[in-house]
C-alpha cells in the first residue's frame, strides 16, 4: 500500500470546518482505493455526527482512565500493550471509514509517558489506512504535539466574513511558526459564491493563502445539521459534494 495522505482541516467556529471534514471524508470513501481514519481532534467533538457514527468512548477518557487505575492494569500485560489494547477500544469501525475522537485535553497530572504511547500507536495504526483526514480545533495544538508526523495537506476553512479570514490568516501564521511540515497548505471557503467572493478579494489576499476551492451555500446542508441527520446520506448530486470532489482532483488526491 501507497503511504498514506493525511489531511487536516483547521478554522474559526462556526465557519462550517466540520461540515467540509465530513463531506471529505466522505468523498474519498466513495473513491473506493482505501480506507479513511477520520480523527476528531476538536474539543467540541461532532465529527462522529456528521458521519453516522456513535462514540462510546474517547481517548481523553481513556487516559484519565488509565493514569487513574494505573495499579489496575491486568497482571501479565506491559503499560504499553494495555494502552494499544485501550485505544483500539476507543476507535469506531465502519465500511471504509474508522473514526477515533480525542475528546477533552489532558488534564493537570503528568500525562507524558501515557501521550508518547498515544503517539506510537497512532503512527502504527495510521499504516493501515489511505487516508488521514484531523478535524482540528481553531488552534494548532493537536498537530504541534505531533509535529514529527508530517501533514500533506493543511486545509483552512473559512467563510467569507473578515472575522473568518482574520481567524484563517493567524491559523496559517501559527502553523508557520510551528514549522508543522506540510506539503500544501490552502484555503477553502465555505457559503460562499463568485460575487461574495469577489467582494471579499483583498480579505482573502490578506490570509496569504490561495483559495483550493470553494462551497456555495447550501439549505440542505442546514437541513441535514438542524435534524442531526448524517452527511453521508446527503444525494450524490449534491453541490457542496460536487464542489469536494473538484477540490480532491485539485489536490490530486
């Protein structure tokens, strides 16, 4: 198998990221020549939602969880088994995609030894997929911690509103500063069309980003998020769909 793609989205709340993640996500599972891990690595985690799928668990709850009970781990088993076993517990398997949630960050006691087994599992397990697609917080926390992993695409979400473009503008700033290795990163904006986005021309310069594609508004999308109903149901012929398709082939992807 080819190495995989990993993909990460970040952007300001409320400008539609997880909504891009999802249709993503479900736009490569329709290729059919691999397997996508979706990471929710927001907090506020939905991502779950928009795919269909149902977390039992998470990994912030199960660190909590193993740092806790670390006198409770079963008798002839290594901390390092025991954590791999645990994580495998916390990731949601489906047809062509797998979904893990990070939940909350860790909290005050020492979490380093625990986060380094996290890390090498991760980098193990994300040999069995295609596809890697972060749903990131508006920050750049999550991949700074994991900076030795490298991100191919760093996609930032934004709609067309200048608190949008302001939030896109530092979040690429900060990803400089990070020196996270990526091999593009670039703009999407989402509710958008052809005038708005004209009008908003020296916004989007200003981010310092090339725009990879755009979403045009789409009620159904607002349907769907109103009824908690999952975007992997959205039609086929859907425009928002239509538009995550042009922007995989943008990306050759």
């Amino acid at each position: 198998m080819k190495r995989h793609k990993t993909i990460a989205l970040s952007g300001k709340g409320g400008v539609g990221k997880t909504t891009v993640a999802a249709l993503l996500i479900r736009a490569l599972k329709e290729r059919g020549n691999g397997a996508v891990f979706a990471v929710d690595a927001d907090p506020n985690s939905c991502l779950a939602d928009y795919l269909g799928l149902t977390v039992e668990e998470n990994i912030g709850s199960m660190r909590e969880e193993i740092i806790t009970n670390l006198a409770k781990i079963p008798p002839g088993i290594t901390k390092e088994s025991w954590v791999n076993i645990r994580v495998q517990d916390c990731i949601v398997e489906s047809a062509g995609i797998d979904l893990i949630e990070l939940g909350r960050p860790e909290g005050p006691g020492c979490y380093c030894y625990i986060n380094n087994l996290l890390r090498e599992y991760e980098a193990s397990v994300h040999k069995n997929y295609r596809y890697i697609v972060i749903d990131n917080e508006a920050g750049m926390e999550h991949l700074s911690r994991r900076s030795t992993q490298p991100v191919d695409y760093l996609l930032i979400v934004s709609d067309v509103s200048k608190p949008g473009l302001k939030a896109a503008k530092r979040i690429f700033e900060l990803s400089s500063e990070l020196n996270i290795v990526t091999h593009k990163r670039a703009l999407i904006l989402n509710r958008a069309d052809e005038n708005t986005i004209e009008k908003s021309s020296h916004l989007v310069e200003m981010t310092g980003l090339d725009i990879i594609g755009w979403l045009p508004f789409d009620p159904l999308l607002e349907e769907f998020g109103f009824n908690d109903r999952s975007l992997m149901d959205i039609p086929e012929e859907n425009p928002a769909l239509r538009s995550v398709r042009d922007l995989l082939m943008k990306l050759d992807l």
